[in-house]
C-alpha cells in the first residue's frame, strides 16, 4: 500500500476526503510560517506535506513529526483548505504502527491503560481534594474498577495494548528498543 | 435551573482540583448545578491519543460522551484537550452514521449505546452564553484592579468549522470574561500562540514545549501584565508548573507570574478566598492583588 492509502486507513474516522484534502497543497509555505513550532525548531509543515504527497515513506522515521503540538493554526489558514492537522495526526499514526513510538508516549498511553487516567491522581492531590470540599476520590475510573475495565477492554480490543508494548502480567510497559 | 455533567479530565481533578471547586461553586451561584459523570476517563487527549491510534481514542472518547448521553445531560469540561476530544467526536458522530454505528457495534459489550441527544460544551460557554456577561458584572462585589494576559489555548476555538466559536484569529470572548471582572484584558505578542504542551509535545521533548511557553511569558511580562488567565487545565499546568521548569532547565529569571483559571478569577472578583478557591496551591504563588 501507498504511504497515503495507509494514512487514509488510519485517519479512516475523519473520511477519505480529510486526507485526500493534502493532494490540495500547492506548497505556498504558509503553514511553515504559521507553525509556532517551526519557529523553534527545524520541522517544517510545507515539507512534510510534501513528503508525504510523494509517498516518501522516511518521513515516518523522522522525529520532527513529532513536534507539532496540534495547535490547528495552518489548518485554520491554508489557502487550499488542507485538513493538515488531522493528516499530521493520521500520519503519526501510521509511524507508532511501524513502531516509531518514544517511551515517553508509551508510557503516557500506559497509564491510560492502567488507571484509565493519562495523569493519574497521587497522595498530594488527595489530600488537597479534601480540603477543598471536594471528594478525596473523583468520581472516574479512579473510583469505579468496571469503568476502569471498561477502558481496559476497548484497549484489548483496539489491539492498543500491543500497540504501546502493554504487559498485562507485569502491568508495565514491555522492553523495547526505540526505534 | 440548568443542570449539567462535569467532565472532569485528568490534569484538572488530579492536579489541580482547585479549578474544579472555583468552577462548581461559581456556576452554583448563577444556579448552574453540576452533577458527577461517573465513571468517566482520560478524554483521552485529542493530540496524543489522536497521534496514537484514532480508533482507540474515537471509542474512548465516544464511551465518555455516551456515558453522559445516556444520563440526558449536556456536558461540560475545563479543558480545552477534553473539549477536543469529546466535542470532536461527537461532531463526528453526529455527522457520519458509518462511524456511529462502528461505535455502538464496539460498546455493546459495555452496555452503551450512543444516541446523539446531547452536546458538549467548554465552561466558558456557560458563562458566556448561560450566564452572560450583563449577569457576571452585576456579581462582582470585589473588582480585580489587574491588568490579565489572557491565554486562549488551541483547542477551545479551533478547527473553528468543528468548534463554532467564530474566527479563531481574533477572539474576544475571554477578554470579555475577563474584563467583566473589574480587570483589564491587556494585549501581547503572540497572544493566541499555543502553550506549547499538545500534541505530545511536552511528553516527548520539554525543552521545546517550555520554549514556547517561555515566549509567552516573555512578551506578557513586556506588556507589563500582572497574571495569566486560561481556559484549560493543561495550558494551565503547563504555564504554572511550566514557569518552575523553566528555571530548572533554562536557568533563567524568575517571571512569578501568577495563572489562573478563568472561574477562579471570575470567583475572586465575586468574593471567594484564595484559599477556597485553590489558588495558594499554585506552584507559582499568588501576589497581593489576588489574596483575598
Ligand atoms: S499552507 Fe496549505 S497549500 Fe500551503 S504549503 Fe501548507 S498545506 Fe500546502
Ligand atoms: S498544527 Fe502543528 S504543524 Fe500546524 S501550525 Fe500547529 S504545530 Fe505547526
């Protein structure tokens, strides 16, 4: 399959045209000049785009895809109404399947998976909860085991326990060499 | 009286449950009740989740809404990554019946089903929109004398043809909040630049998340702004916390600037406490003009 088909698969949720929307892109660089991370660092947008409209499958490696924060302000403005955010967030997913995922994102998905909660509550917070009048517990699956299982099963489900190298026996992230 | 379910999220009920308290005690004063969704989760955020796998973030998200749905309430949250997520989703789902039927066939087992009855909104639409801003005035009783950097954060107002806000280029819906207040919405550089914290980044490469918040602060403190005012909890955690970091990793001035959230300001200038407000438990204390 072509690196857009396997986009498209990915981004299956937002529709075929939301993806198809990058054979739009003319390479007018406006996202580049919009992209406050771009401002900081070498990840180029305009180039990305370009890549991928190539079918140049290296840009999954390429660790710059990873520093947009999704902050939708070359989506709102593209001249072409290129859905880029949403074809950035499609393509990443393609690249954590080829398994370029960091552990640092391993590990924010794997308190998902175990707490049901991406920041999970500690003793501090507790204690500060009740200060405040509220309940020392909130009322998610931090306090209710099948919400939590809930979350578990469509985990298991989706496969994404395997796709984040989740190990049910140890309850922690599998060893893994970052790719 | 209106009634609605709080979406809680992760940053806001595990770290900063003092966004929380302020904005179920001040939508309580204009008879907004707020009843637990019980059982909720992670939305899970639309940037990181979304990056992951979008199968596994549309059904956990959609499990959030239906959970909600099925109580017969709207939703609110105080997050912008919560609002993303949940309201992304169920505009998804209110407008592709293939992806709706995908989802109940996959919550089946859970004893779900989404129907599409409600709709989900940020808090800052109810005070907006529910309350007013002619009503928020008229409960002022100790006006902030401040001048407020006001932080919109991304996902509140964009993509605007999802979010329906209007123009995400020139919002004044927040400094309108804010000015109600008694305090004064002063412009900066790159006022509706992100935080820096979505879409993974702050997991993934902190340097460069805190780099755009140092920006931010940078021009705030420019401007001669004396606190931050935001409507999310991650923006928030990543502008309080965020300024502690920097010193760490940068070894530069201190900025202090107090962060609040937009119902924490809202809740001072009607006459709560800091401390019930949970503002003294900031990493970045509160100065004189908001200790009351
Ligand atoms: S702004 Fe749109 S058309 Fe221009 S380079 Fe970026 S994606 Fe392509
Ligand atoms: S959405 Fe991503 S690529 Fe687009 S401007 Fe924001 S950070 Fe840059």
């Amino acid at each position: 399959m072509s690196l857009v088909e396997d986009i498209e698969e990915c981004g299956w949720v937002f529709g075929k045209d939301t993806v198809d929307s990058l054979y739009a892109c003319m390479q007018c660089g406006k996202c580049t000049g919009s992209c406050p991370s771009g401002r900081i660092t070498g990840y180029r947008t305009r180039r990305l785009m370009n890549k991928v409209q190539s079918g140049d499958r290296s840009i999954l490696e390429d660790p710059d895809i990873w520093l947009c924060t999704t902050c939708y302000t070359c989506y709102e403005r593209c001249p072409r109404e290129v859905k880029t955010t949403d074809v950035i967030r499609a393509l990443r997913n393609v690249a954590a399947k080829e398994g370029h995922m960091s552990k640092a994102h391993r590990a924010t998905a794997m308190y998902v998976i175990k707490t049901g909660h991406a920041v999970p509550i500690n003793d501090a917070t507790k204690k500060l909860r009740k200060k405040l009048g509220l309940s020392e517990i909130p009322p998610t699956t931090h306090k209710y085991p099948e919400a939590l299982k809930a979350i578990q099963d469509i985990s298991k489900k989706m496969k994404f326990d395997k796709l984040v190298g989740f190990d049910w026996n140890t309850m922690n992230l599998e060893d893994r060499e970052e790719k | 009286m209106k009634e609605y379910a709080y979406f809680l999220g992760c940053i806001t009920p595990n770290r900063y449950p003092g966004i929380e308290a302020a904005t179920v005690k001040v939508l309580k004063k204009f008879d907004i009740e707020t009843r637990d969704l019980d059982g909720a989760s992670c939305c899970p955020a639309p940037g990181v989740f979304g990056s992951f796998d979008l199968n596994t973030w549309l059904l956990i998200a959609a499990r959030n809404v239906t959970l909600a749905d099925m109580m017969g309430l709207d939703v609110y949250v105080t997050c912008n990554g919560c609002y993303g997520s949940l309201q992304e989703a169920d505009h998804l789902l209110k407008e592709k019946p293939e992806l709706k039927d995908w989802v109940n066939e996959n919550l089946k087992d859970e004893g779900l089903e989404y129907k599409g009855n409600i709709e989900i909104k940020h808090v800052v639409e109810l005070l907006y929109d529910d309350i007013g801003i002619k009503r928020l005035k008229e409960a002022v009783v100790a006006p902030l004398d401040a001048k407020i950097g006001v932080h919109y954060g991304c996902h509140f107002l964009k993509p605007s043809a999802v979010r329906g806000h209007g123009s995400s280029e020139r919002p004044t819906i927040l400094d309108e909040l804010v000015e109600a207040t008694g305090a004064e919405s002063v412009d900066y550089k790159d006022k509706l630049m992100c935080c820096g914290a979505g879409g993974g980044v702050r997991t993934r490469d902190l340097e460069v998340s805190l780099t755009f918040t140092k920006q931010k602060f940078e021009s705030m403190k420019k401007a001669g702004i004396d606190a931050t005012i935001n409507p999310c909890a991650f923006c928030h955690l990543q502008m309080d916390r965020g300024q502690v970091e920097i010193k760490e990793k940068f070894g530069e001035e201190f900025f202090n600037m107090p962060v609040l959230f937009i119902t924490q300001l809202i809740g001072l200038s009607m006459g709560m406490s800091t401390e019930e407000l949970g503002l003294n438990a900031h990493a970045i204390p509160m100065t004189e003009k908001f200790i009351r």
